[in-house]
C-alpha cells in the first residue's frame, strides 16, 4: 500500500519550529514500521527542513517554504491509497487537515472528522465521557478573567488549561483562589476557541494509555509514564517525556477506562492516545485522536509492527 505519512510542523504548517523534533522522531519511528511492513511511504517535507530531515522515506516529498502546503499537498495525496496525519489537535491543524485529505477523495487511516472535532474540545470530550460513566475531573467551562466563589463541590488546589490545547500548552496550577483570574486568562490567551477549563487536581501519576481500534475493537496496547512538571500560571508547566512500559497496581484497570472511554467518543480509528492520573483510581483526562509521542518508545517493545496495525 502506498501511503502518505503527514506531519504538521515537518510538513510546513507550524510557524515556529518548536514542535517539528517530536514530530520528526514520530515520523521518523513510523516511517521504519510502515516500510519494513512493506508499504511505500511518501512523507511531505518542506524544503527549510530538506538538508536534515534524515528520514528515510521511499519519496519525500518537497514543499515550498514559501506559501501555504495545501497548495501542493493535492499533488502528493494522489499519489497514495491513503494518509497517516499526525498533528496538534486545533480545530485549524488536525481538523483542518483531515478534511483538506478527505475533501481530497483520500482514504483518511484515522478517525473520523467527528471523532477529531469532539477531542479537540476537551469541555465537549469531559461531557462525553461523564455521560457515560467514565471517571473523570470535576470540570467547568471559563472565559476571560473570572473571580467568582467556586462551587461547593470544587476545592483547591486546581488545574487550568485551555479547552482546545496541546501538551502543556497555558497548563497551570492553581494553589490559592487570587491565582485563578491570571491562570484562566492565559489559558484562554492560548486557546483558539478562547475557553478555559478548570478541573479538580487529582493526586497521582502521571499516564498515557496507548490503543488501536478499527472504529469497533478496541485492543490496549501499552500503559506508559508521563513526566509532567505541574507549575503556576506565573511560570511554565512542561511535558518532559516519559516511559514505557508503566508498571502499577492499577494498569489493568486504566487499560480498560482507555478503552472505555475511546468507544464512548465513536469514530475513534488507529492509533488513539489516551491520557489518565492513577490516584486512587484511573480518571481519564483526556483523548488524543492521533499518533501521540509515546509511539517513539512503544514501538522499541511492542511484539506488533504497530505502523502496519494502524494501517
């Protein structure tokens, strides 16, 4: 099968290059899967990052750094069976993206546009899940600058984040009430959809699940670590890595709320990540309807080539 694997940042889209080496290593570690499991790959590159991509693609395909990559994209989406996107859930990135391929009469190798629409709101993903029974944060929907007495049912400390994120894009915590206003505001600083969420903080560690699902079986694969360091909104909250696999008393029950929570979205197909804290039990905190950076350290250990499973 010939196959187009499409990055955002690598492929031209971000404006600064601050998301193109983990998108890069994803591309790179799926890329090695596809080709040993006999696809013919084709990966978009713009032509700022030609002389040290270093992936080793059956074709790479140039794009003008000049412009917008759409306009050349259509050429390299005709000349495969179908497409791979890996991009930052923005309603303007991965959304945008996947329509442009299905607009394109492209076989999408992912979910649909509803499924990536729904997880690219988190309030919308929190409703959702809550509806059907999945544990989760208390959860409220903010705007702007807020300075109101919370509801009885919420207590400090708090997380604040915008709606429609990545990473730990405008993540704050929030220890004592006078800092909420400013981490809600930044939060919507750094939201396209310029909403804020405010969850309860749960104590616990820090977890992805990884799955593959064809829109109706769902098989977990791994349970992985994340590092994240959890700061103010006066400083900067980081996603420093992680590992895989992650042992805890509570593994097989998170692996079953993934999976749980992936069929309650719908449409979910491929490779989903989802995130979770083990407190004193799994809550899912949210889902991410693409390849996520786990997939890097997964594939090192996993007895599938996972590049063809998605396929």
């Amino acid at each position: 099968m010939d196959v187009v694997v499409l990055e955002y940042a690598l492929a031209g889209f971000a404006k600064g290059e601050g998301m193109v080496i983990e998108g890069h290593a994803m591309v790179r570690a799926l890329v090695e899967d596809l080709e040993r499991g006999g696809c013919r790959v084709i990966v978009p590159v713009s032509t700022r990052f030609s002389e040290c991509c270093g992936i080793e693609a059956s074709e790479i395909f140039p794009i003008p750094e000049v412009g917008d990559p759409k306009e050349v994209l259509g050429e390299c989406l005709r000349r495969a069976e179908g497409v791979v996107l890996i991009a930052p859930a923005f309603k303007s990135a991965l959304y945008s993206l996947a329509s442009f391929v299905e607009s394109a009469g492209i076989r999408l190798l992912g979910p649909t546009l509803e499924a990536i629409s729904l997880c690219s709101d988190k309030y919308s993903t929190y409703l959702s899940l809550s509806r059907a029974g999945i544990g989760v944060p208390k959860t409220f929907c903010a705007t702007g600058e807020i300075s109101i007495q919370l509801p009885p049912e919420f207590a400090l400390p708090l997380v604040v984040k915008p709606v429609d994120g990545v990473g730990c894009m405008g993540l704050s915590l929030v220890s004592n009430l006078t800092e909420l206003g400013e981490a809600v505001s930044r939060a919507v600083e750094e939201s396209e959809e310029k909403r804020a969420l405010v969850q309860e903080y749960v104590e616990g560690v820090h977890a992805s699940a990884s799955l593959l699902s064809d829109g109706e079986k769902i098989l977990p694969i791994a349970l992985n670590a994340q590092i994240v360091d959890l700061r103010g909104p006066r400083d900067r909250s980081e996603y420093k890595g992680g590992s895989t696999p992650l042992v805890h008393p509570l593994a097989r029950e998170a692996l079953e709320e993934a999976a749980k929570a992936v069929a309650a979205i719908g449409g979910l197909k491929g490779y989903v990540g989802v995130d979770l804290v083990l407190g004193e039990r799994p809550f899912v905190i949210e889902v991410n309807p693409r390849l996520t950076t786990s997939y890097v350290g997964l594939r090192l250990v996993a007895k599938l080539n996972l590049g063809i499973e998605i396929v």
